[in-house]
C-alpha cells in the first residue's frame, strides 16, 4: 500500500506484478504506467500462486480489518487503512523476517549494505 508517488520519490520503479482485477485492468493505471515507463506484469488468469505474497497480504487484510469494520465514509476509510498499515509495517512481527517488523528489518539490512545507491533501494521496497 505504498503510493507509488512515495516510491518514485526515492528510486525509479520499472515495473509492477499484478493480478487481472478489475483495478489492475482499467485505462487509468494503463495511462499512468505508460506516462511513467513503468511495466505492467500481469499473473496468468486463475494463477494467484504467481503473487503469493500479495494474495497473503490480501486475505490478512481482509480478515483483520475489513471483514471486522464497518466504514461509514471514504476518509474514514483511508484512515483505518493507514492504521493498519503503519501497524502491520512498523510493530507488527513477520514469521519470513525472523519475527521482526518490516521497518526494524529494512533498518538492519540497509545498515549492512555499503552503498548508497543499495541502501536507497532496500529503503524502498514496498512496505504493503
């Protein structure tokens, strides 16, 4: 749930996996991707293994926010999603990281890393 403003922000993507919803297929990503050179992967249909770790984010989301909510309004919304997402990126341990938050683990491999240019990048990777 990175914006991609704050991602192009830091380093350049090139490109993006997504699955073949209808958010993913619609002409104004289409449009965005081709203003910002920016290549569009789509998973084969009926294949969500191709994208485990977003259809793993996915179902947890659903189940520990959406399925338990109920939303009255759009800003409402946005700000039970950045809720989640500051707490699922900053505090929340991750089994595949050593039981770690994403941001304490991306801290410790950025300080490993002896370029710049490398730090920048691990820095950027999505953070759901």
């Amino acid at each position: 749930m990175v914006t991609a403003q704050s991602r192009l922000s830091r380093w350049l993507i090139t490109g993006s996996g997504v699955d073949n919803g209808p958010e993913f297929a619609g002409k104004v990503l289409d449009a965005w991707a081709y203003a910002n050179e920016v290549q569009l992967d789509f998973i084969r249909p009926g294949k969500p293994t191709e994208n485990g770790y977003i259809e793993s984010f996915n179902g947890k989301l659903r189940d520990e926010l959406l399925n338990t909510e109920i939303f009255f309004s759009l800003p409402e919304t946005r700000e039970k999603l950045e809720e989640y997402r500051l707490d699922y990126n900053t505090y929340r341990p991750h089994s595949s990281l050593g039981y770690r938050p994403r941001a304490e683990y991306a801290q410790q491999a950025a300080s490993k890393t002896t370029t710049t240019q490398s730090k920048r990048k691990i820095l950027a990777l999505p953070l759901a």
